[in-house]
C-alpha cells in the first residue's frame, strides 16, 4: 500500500513538472531571453545570449531573440523583436547599417559554422523584413 502510494504522489509529481513546461528551448540571463527550436543548438544560444550582453545589446526592458534554422541548415535565422511602432518601409540607413555590423561580428563569432542573418519581428516573431538578406 505504501510503495502504491509513493508511485502515484512521483507520478503526480511528474505530470504537475511537465505542466510548468511550456514545450518552449530557452536560455535566459538578466533581461534577455534567446528561444531555440533544436536542443543541439542550446550551446549556440548560450554563446549568442553572452554575445548579447558582453555587446550591451540587451535593453532595460525585456528583450526577446529567437534562432531558427532555414532549409538544409544552411543558414540561421536570428528574429529580434522590435518595438511596436517599426515601420519597416521607412527604416533609416543607420539603422540598416547597425544589422549589417552586428550580423558581420555575430558570424565571426558565434555563428561561425553556418552563418546567419537578422531578422526584424513583430512580438510573434514574425519577420517584417530582413534588412540584410544572404543568401544560403
């Protein structure tokens, strides 16, 4: 009766654990989270959530990134949420130059196996635009 008890009070223990997960790969430090869609690329995330703030990209206020994986997995896609208001049809050059920069550091540095691009999203990570587009 014991042992019985036990099995289901772990079993409980269990499922109520699975429920706080939200099936959702993220790695997490100060106001930056970074969400992966492949456990092998958790080691990428937690060398670009250094990158990220070692570069003082990170804001005051929640910031969220996501890496996907185009086709072949010959290219990465980095969507970074901005705020709002981005119109991008009117994005100024200056702007367009910071993605370039921090792209051109980001594939000697972190993506440097396959290299990736930046993508501007909405707060669904839907992409907007794609200031710099590579090709695969």
């Amino acid at each position: 009766m014991k042992a019985r008890l036990i099995f289901f009070i772990l079993l409980a223990l269990m499922i109520f654990s699975s429920c706080l997960n939200d099936g959702e790969l993220a790695v997490e430090k100060n106001n930056t989270i970074i969400y992966f869609d492949n456990k092998e690329d958790e080691a990428l995330a937690n060398k670009l959530l250094d990158f990220w703030i070692k570069n003082k990209f990170e804001g005051k206020e929640k910031q969220s990134l996501k890496i996907s994986r185009l086709e072949g997995n010959k290219l990465f896609l980095l969507k970074v949420i901005v705020r709002e208001s981005f119109k991008s049809q009117k994005m100024p050059f200056e702007d367009i130059k910071l993605f370039n920069d921090i792209q051109t550091k980001l594939n000697q540095e972190v993506f440097v196996n396959i290299p990736c691009q930046i993508a501007v999203c909405d707060k669904y990570f839907n992409v907007l635009t794609i200031p710099n587009k590579m090709n695969p």
